[in-house]
C-alpha cells in the first residue's frame, strides 16, 4: 500500500528546532517541560524521528503553534499562537553548563592588603610576548581552549545568548565539517551569518545539511550564487527547501547549464507553489535525472517525491551512485514496489547493505533478503543481521552463518543467540576458529545439544582443549571426560 505522507521529516525538524529556539527553550528545557529525554528533542530536530502522536499537542502548545503547522514543515508562514502558552524557560531553570571559553569570570575578593605592603607596578610585556598572547586568545579575548565538537556536546544545555557567541568564535576552517551538528541549537540568524560568510568553502552535502535551518533570504542568496557560479550540484541541493518561485528559476537556469534538456517551465505557465517541479514535463524529469550527478540522485527523488512511478524510480536507481543507494531508498521509499526494492538490493554497493536494509527492512521477503546475505560485505555480516532484526529466519540464519567474516563471527552470534537452534550451532562450530571455541561455548552452552558438545569437542584446538572441557563441566559424561584426559596426556 503507498504511503502518502506529506511531510518532509528534516524540515518538520528545522521548524521544531527555529520554534523552540522563538519560545525561550534549550533543548534540555523542551525535553523537562514535555517530559522526554533531550535526546528525543534531538532526534526530532535533525530529523531523524518525528515526535510521537500522543506528545504532538503538547509540542505544540509548548511552541505557540499547532500541530498543522508542526507537520506543515513550513518555516515561513506560522500560525497564530494558540491561547494556552507554557511558561518559557528562566535561566534558573538552566543546567550551568557552559563552555570554559564562555564563562565569564567573576571578580575575586582579596584580603585587603596592609598599609605599608608596596604596591607592585605591572609587569610590562615585552612586544613578542603581546603578540603571542594575541595568537592564542580567541576573538573574545580569551584563550580557546575548546572546539566545535566540544560545543556541540554541550548545545543542548546552554543558554541561546551564549551558544550564539561561541559559534560565532569557533565555526571557521577545518570545524565547518561539524557545522551540521550545530545547526539545530544556533539561532538562525547566526547560523545563517555563519554560511554567508563560509559559503566557498562549504561542501554542498554540508550545505546541504543545513539548508532546512537556514532563514529564506539565506537560501535565496545561496540559490543566486549557485546561478552565477554555474554550480549545479548545488541548485540541485538548494531546491527542495526553497519556495516555488525560487525553484522555477533555478530549474530554467538548469535547463541552460544542462544544453536545453531540461525545458522547465514555459513562459506562459505559472510558478509551481509547491517547490516539487510538479510543472515539469515528464521529458523534463528525465532530462534533469540523466544531466544530474549520481551522488545528488536521492536529493532529486526527495524534490520529485510526490510524482514518482514506477518507471521514474527505476530511472533513479539505474543513476544513482552504488553507495547512495540507501539514502535513494529513504527518499523513494513510499513508491518502492517488490521488483524496485530488488532492483535497489542490486544496485546498493556490498558495503552499504546494512543501511539499506534498515531502509527497507518492512518490504523485503526471504528470497530478498537472502539476495542481500549473498551481496554484502562480509565483514558487514553482523550489521546486516540486526537491521534486519525480526525478519529473519531458519534458512536466513544459515546463510548469514555462511558468508560471515571469520573475526565477525562473535559479533553475528550475539546478534542472532536468540534464534538459534542446534543445527545453527553445529555450522557455528565450523565456522569458528577452534582456539575461540571456548568464547562460542560461552555464547551457546545453554541451547547446545549433546551432539553438539561431542562436536565442539572434536573440533576444539588441543592448546585449549583443557579449557573448554572445564567450561562445560556437567556436560560432559565419563566417556567424554576420558576421551579429552587421553589426548591431552
């Protein structure tokens, strides 16, 4: 059955991080006044989950808006607040974590001094010791003693006033690759001062990024610079999060960059409102996938979502890049039919199986996921198993067993302990080093048969024969018991 949903998760998240930020709220505030844990706010706000539909009307009234709206993704037209607002967030109510670099340090009471003590001039610097006390203070005056990894650990806690000033000092250089991270806890209007000022060097997947928490003029600028750069890459990723007009023009300009494939929007024809191409031809759509590059594949199936078929996602798979298949799978998710979903575990490179897997987890039948056990990396083995956790059965469990690894062997077994059975143990105990078969007993002993402690046995390396036969005490009958003294003597 489709599914229909029309809301975009990373923007319902860059509008429940822009709205908490307007109503007074750290994230750790949001979370006690709702009852939750920071992560959970966290999660919502990168878009990772979306909030549960038990705590929506809470949300809402704790953000002045309604749940339309939360869902609506739409930063730029809020509703009007609803009449029952909660108390916002007083900085007694804040943890009193701030960073070194941001404390601000009170001034200490000394013990007065007696009246004949000298008073002592200060100490003149010399010019190379003021210099090098300039090179290592920041811009606030003090040394920088942290970075933005730091800062971000601690975002969820901090007051908006500090987090703003520390994010300004610290996002530069090499640290812009944390820029993402940041994103969902610094104001808007700093974070969009932040891009302006980084734009050139900023990677279009980390602009990419953070495109749902930057304000409309800040997008609309970017957009202008893609155009008269003639980036591609980066129209493509700016499209679907600017509004309709904006889109319509950078897919003319596109229809330019690409030598007239794209024939976008016709004079005559309205600007689409929706920001999803849905004034594109069909012959448009499939101009733009060939002319785009693989890696931007799954961005493109996120602009074009609501008017995907069949056809149109098989087009975006045979174009997508191998290791951008999972992400492709998120985007095309609603559309995925069992050929298509074939067609994705064919596509997806071995080492990026686990992550699709946890994509299409729900649609995947037996033979299909023995066709992902058979295409995976084997060192993967163990990743694929748990994202596929509930799916799996007797057979699947064998050939997992199988194409395993030999040092992600422990990992797989834990992974699949619960669903065992005596014949799975038995293809554990060839599979295994015969020195680590102690560590196997270890894991299975309770669900292993007599046959397959004769098996372990027989198997077991003589160097830790000794071991394993005091690991299995009871277990073993006097016969057993003999037969590991005489080999041992």
């Amino acid at each position: 059955m489709e599914n229909n949903v029309g809301f975009d998760m990373e923007k319902c998240g860059a509008l429940i991080s822009r709205l908490r930020k307007q109503a007074g709220y750290t994230q750790a505030g949001l979370a006690q006044r709702l009852g939750i844990s920071y992560q959970a706010v966290s999660s919502w706000e990168r878009g990772a989950s979306m909030p549960d539909i038990g705590k929506l009307r809470d949300l809402a009234a704790a953000l002045n808006t309604t749940v339309d709206h939360i869902l609506s993704g739409d930063a730029y037209e809020a509703p009007a607040a609803p009449a029952v607002q909660f108390e916002k967030e007083t900085p007694a109510q804040m943890p009193a974590i701030v960073p070194e670099a941001a404390q601000r340090e009170e001034p200490r009471q000394e013990e007065p001094e007696q009246e004949e003590t000298k008073q002592e001039e200060p100490e003149q610097k010399e010019p190379e010791q003021e210099e090098t006390a300039r090179e290592e203070t920041g811009k606030g005056g003090r040394k920088q003693r942290y970075d933005l990894t730091t800062l971000i650990s601690l975002a969820p806690f901090m007051d908006q006033e500090t987090l703003d000033r520390a994010a300004l000092e610290l996002a530069s250089g090499p640290e812009l690759k944390s820029l993402p991270g940041l994103a969902p806890f610094v104001s808007s209007k700093v974070l969009g001062e932040i891009v302006r000022q980084n734009a050139g060097s900023l990677p279009t997947g980390t602009l990419a990024a953070l495109a749902p928490f930057l304000e409309k003029d800040v997008l609309e600028e970017l957009a202008l610079r893609s155009e008269d750069e003639g980036n591609e890459k980066r129209m493509i990723a700016l499209a679907p999060f600017l509004p309709g007009k904006e889109v319509g023009r950078l897919f003319k300009k596109l229809k330019l960059k690409l030598g007239g494939f794209v024939r976008a929007f016709e004079d005559e024809k309205p600007a689409s409102s929706q920001g999803d191409g849905s004034d594109l031809t069909e012959g448009d759509v499939d101009a733009l996938i060939d002319g785009a590059d693989s890696e931007d594949i799954p961005r493109l199936a996120r602009m074009f979502a609501g008017r995907l078929d069949e056809r149109l996602c098989g087009k975006l798979i045979d174009a997508c890049e191998e290791e951008e298949i999972p992400r492709l799978a998120r985007e095309i998710s609603h559309r995925l039919s069992h050929d298509l979903v074939t067609r994705l575990i064919d596509a997806c490179d071995d080492e990026a199986m686990a992550k699709l897997a946890s994509e299409i987890r729900d649609m995947v039948d037996t033979e299909q996921i023995n066709r992902m056990i058979g295409a995976c990396d084997e060192e993967q083995i163990p990743r694929l198993a748990a994202a596929l956790e509930g799916r799996l059965d007797s057979g699947n469990i064998s050939r997992l067993i199988d194409a395993c690894d030999e040092d992600a062997l422990e990992g797989l077994t834990g992974v699949i302990l619960p669903l065992i059975d005596c014949g799975h143990i038995d293809r554990l105990i060839d599979a295994w080093d015969s020195e680590e078969l102690v560590s196997l007993w270890a894991l299975v002993g309770d669900k292993a048969s007599d046959e397959n402690v004769a098996h372990m046995l027989d198997a077991c390396d003589s160097d830790c024969l000794a071991e394993l036969a005091m690991a299995m005490g009871e277990r073993l009958s006097p016969r057993q018991v003999r037969e590991v003294f005489e080999k041992l003597m």
